[in-house]
C-alpha cells in the first residue's frame, strides 16, 4: 500500500519531533557540566552524519542527473516558423486586337 505524500511528511515530522524532545532531555542534563570545544564538534560532525545517513535512507536511489552528467533540457513547443510563399509571376493578360478585314483576332 501506498502512503500519500502528507501522510509521510506528518510521520517524519512526528518523528523529527520526538528525536529532538529526546535529544533536548538527554542533552539538558551535561550542559549544566559544561563541555568543551571538541566535544561540541563530535556532536556536531555525528549529528550531521546522523542526518546524512538518513537522508539518504529516505530516497536511495535519487539521481539528479539521471541520462548523464547533465540535466536534460525541458521540452520546449515552438510556433513553427513562418512560411514564406513567393508571389506569382506576374503573367500580362493576352492582347487581341481585332481584324475586321479577315474578320477575325490576331496578337497585337
């Protein structure tokens, strides 16, 4: 069965929440002790690989560039180009002139 996309953003919220109500309780008791400055990076550093590893857990096979090493280019719907028609020739009307001698029409 498929979970819908708001279902699975609610459920990573809830857990996003209750990760960091139970960090907040374990951490409030070593504050007041104190740490120094590489204890504080080590958190940081495995907190961001924490969330790295997750992140990648949540989509394994995300592949940004996925025809290559480039991303392909959206489809793009032209007009077409405009058509060119030449004009027609121009052809002069055929002149007649009229005979009346031999009663009939010649070129002129």
């Amino acid at each position: 069965m498929r979970v819908n996309g708001f279902a699975k953003h609610a459920c990573r919220a809830v857990a996003l929440a209750a990760g960091l109500a139970v960090t907040v309780s374990l951490v409030a008791r070593s504050a007041e002790a104190g740490i120094d400055t590489g204890a504080a990076v080590g958190i940081g550093l495995g907190s961001f690989a924490l969330g790295s590893a997750f992140g990648a857990a949540s989509n394994p096979y995300y592949r940004p560039y996925p025809y290559g090493y480039y991303y392909p280019a959206a489809p793009v719907y032209y007009p077409p180009p405009p058509v060119y028609y030449p004009p027609p020739a121009y052809y002069p009307p055929l002149r007649s002139c009229w005979d009346p001698y031999y009663a009939r029409y010649y070129a002129c």
